[in-house]
C-alpha cells in the first residue's frame, strides 16, 4: 500500500522468549526477592557472542521471562541462528541454576522494530491507520526494549480519531490525520525523536565484544590476589583503558552523550 519505504535487516532484530513456571517461594529464594519485589536484569557481551543485541530475565509471581533479542543484521552477517544462542544461554553458568526445576509454559520469537523516525511508515491513509509495531512504534534504547507503552497510547489515539471519523462520516485521510498530530503531541513520537537516535550508538560493534570483555578483565584483575605486590585500581584501569585505545573509548562516550 506504500507506507512504507524498503526495509532492510538493519531496521528489524528478532527476539525470542521463554516462560518458566516457578513456584513463587523459589522465585523468592534463589533471586533474594521479597513477595511483592521482583528482579530485571540485562546481559551483554557473550548472549549474543558478540552481535548487536542481548539478553533479559525478569521475574513474574510465578514464572520467569527469559529471552534475548539480535539484531537481525548483526546476525546474518555473524551467520548466527538466534535460537541457539537462547539455548546457550539457559545453559550458561549465569542462567542454569536460576531457572533448574522450572517448567517451560510457553515460547515465543519475532520481529521488534528498530527504526528511528527517518525510516518510519506512514501512519495513515484513507481509511486507514497504523498502530503500535505494525507502525514501528517500538524501540531499542540499548538498557530497554520499549514498544507495549507506545502500542496502548497508538490503540488510544487511534480509537479517539476513529471515533470523531464515524460522527463525521469523514475517513479520508485528510481527517485521519488527526491521529498524527494526537501522536505528535504524545510521548510517542515524542520520545522516538528523543531516542530514535540510539539505533546510530547501538550499531558500534564495540558494546557488544570489546566492552564486556573489558569489564569482565577489569574485575579479574581487581580481584585476584597472588604473592606478588597488588596493582592499584588506577594502574588497573589505566591499563586497560589504554590498551583499548584511548581515542576510541573517548570517541564511545561522547557518542553515548550525544544520542542516548
Ligand atoms: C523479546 C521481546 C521483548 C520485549 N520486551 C519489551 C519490554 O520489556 N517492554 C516493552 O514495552 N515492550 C517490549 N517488547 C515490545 C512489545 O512486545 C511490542 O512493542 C508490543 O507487543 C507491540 O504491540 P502490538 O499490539 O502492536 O503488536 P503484537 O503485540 O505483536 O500484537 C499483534 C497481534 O496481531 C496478531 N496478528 C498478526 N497478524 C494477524 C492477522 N493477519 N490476523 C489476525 N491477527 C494477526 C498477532 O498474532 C498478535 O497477537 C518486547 C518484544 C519482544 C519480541
């Protein structure tokens, strides 16, 4: 219908996720969780083995949601299958035990949206209106995944135009295209002009590989002790920011700033 222009891999990642059944005193026990607390947590670096994505776990009352999400491009060109990394992933040192004894009730993949507002469909036409991530309202910020806000408030918008389109008669596009305007002054688009931007930051292969790996040798040094005189924290980071290439981590943090 034109709504749209030519997608490519970049613009979509494929997610996959899983439902652990868990009694509730076990959900509380193994994750330190009172009964009306719960746990989220993110995971970068070896999840995704190095390709643009990640992984998440968070607790339900009574079930876990487990699941990692990669960039469908990053994946091609790694010729990764992202099932697998799921299953390598509840296999880890990190996940196995968290989940041990827990029943699989239900999983699920598929495609999240990673655009930014340049690349965004057209949002209505005659007759016709586009909503949550059938119009690529979701999005990627790098520490979150966003998309189920953005669907309820485009279905809210949506209804509230449909609703003045039939009392008018009126479903030309024309009329329709209140539902942008009602968008526009929403967070909607609003914050996909904020953070539409992120999608530039998370391309940099460099968050997925060189800086986990970087933290993880950060830690091991810092807290491994021999017979030999202990390095200070600041030779340590020192070290290792330099052999990194100074440059570059400055050149990382100035992009952070400048588009998160
Ligand atoms: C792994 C993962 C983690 C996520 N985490 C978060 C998060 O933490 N927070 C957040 O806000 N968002 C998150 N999202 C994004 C969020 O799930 C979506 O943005 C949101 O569900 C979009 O809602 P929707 O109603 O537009 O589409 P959907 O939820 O996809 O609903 C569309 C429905 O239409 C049905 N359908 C499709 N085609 C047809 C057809 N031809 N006929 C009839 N029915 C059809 C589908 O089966 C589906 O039920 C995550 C997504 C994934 C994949």
């Amino acid at each position: 219908m034109g709504l749209i222009s030519k997608r490519k891999p970049k613009h979509y990642a494929v997610g996959v996720k899983e439902i652990i059944e868990m009694d509730s005193k076990s959900i509380e026990g193994r994750f330190g969780v009172a009964e009306d607390g719960g746990c989220a947590s993110i995971f970068v670096g070896s999840v995704t083995k190095g390709a643009q994505g990640g992984g998440f776990l968070y607790t339900n009352k009574e079930s876990i949601s487990l699941g990692c999400v990669a960039n469908i491009s990053a994946a091609m060109s790694g010729d990764i299958r992202v099932d697998e990394f799921m299953e390598d992933f509840k296999s880890s040192s990190a996940i196995k035990n968290l989940i041990e004894g827990g029943k699989s009730v239900e999983y699920s993949a598929r495609t999240i949206p990673e655009f930014d507002l340049t690349h965004m469909p057209r949002l209505y036409g005659d007759r016709m209106l586009l909503l949550g991530d059938s119009a690529c309202l979701s999005m990627n910020i790098g520490y979150a995944v966003r998309g189920m806000d953005s669907a309820i408030a485009s279905g809210f918008y949506a209804a509230e135009t449909a609703t003045r389109a039939v009392k008018s008669r009126n479903f030309s596009k024309d009329s329709l295209s209140a539902y942008e305007s009602a968008l526009r002054g929403s967070f909607v688009l609003g914050d996909m002009r904020r953070f539409g931007r992120a999608q530039k930051f998370l391309e940099n292969k460099r968050i997925y590989e060189y800086y986990p790996a970087l933290a993880n040798r950060f830690l091991k040094r810092l807290f491994s002790f021999a017979s030999t005189p202990k390095e200070g924290v600041r030779e340590i980071a020192g070290d290792e920011i330099l052999r990194g290439g100074l440059m570059k981590i400055l050149m990382d943090m100035w992009r952070a700033w400048r588009w998160l």
